[in-house]
C-alpha cells in the first residue's frame, strides 16, 4: 500500500496534507522559504545578485516541493 501525504483539492487545483508526513513537508518548505530568504539578503546587501539569488533559490524550492507534491498525492491533480 502506498504511503500518500496529499489528496487532491475538492475545489480548485493541487493538493492539501492529509497526515503528519504532508503538514511536516509543507511547514519545511515554508521555514526553507524565510530562513533562506533573509539569509541571501542579509549576505548580498545592496547588491544586483540579491534578487537574481533570491529568484533561484525560491524557484528551486518550489519546484522541488512540487514534485515531492505530486509524487506523493493519491490521485491526479486537476482542475474541479
């Protein structure tokens, strides 16, 4: 039996948690997404690299997340 940590949404697109596992999942992300945030701009104050790394970084969280997301969702996602 698979182990899912989303089920997709009733009404719109994507998925909640549905378990300890999926809350955790979204609570990191979320923490990753400050914590590094203020961590790159903090490091590159005043700089034309802090948008550029902050842009990367978050796209590179959000892309992950997502694919854990999906892989992890008991169903298909779909717009309802």
């Amino acid at each position: 039996m698979a182990d899912y940590w989303f089920e997709p949404k009733e009404q719109g697109y994507g998925a909640v948690p549905i378990n300890g596992k999926g809350l955790a999942l979204t609570l990191i992300f979320a923490v990753a997404v400050i914590a590094g945030s203020l961590a790159i701009i903090f490091t590159f104050r005043e700089t034309w690299l802090t948008p550029v790394l902050g842009l990367f970084y978050i796209l590179a969280l959000v892309v992950a997340f997502l694919r854990i997301c999906r892989r992890k969702t008991n169903g298909p996602w779909r717009w309802r």
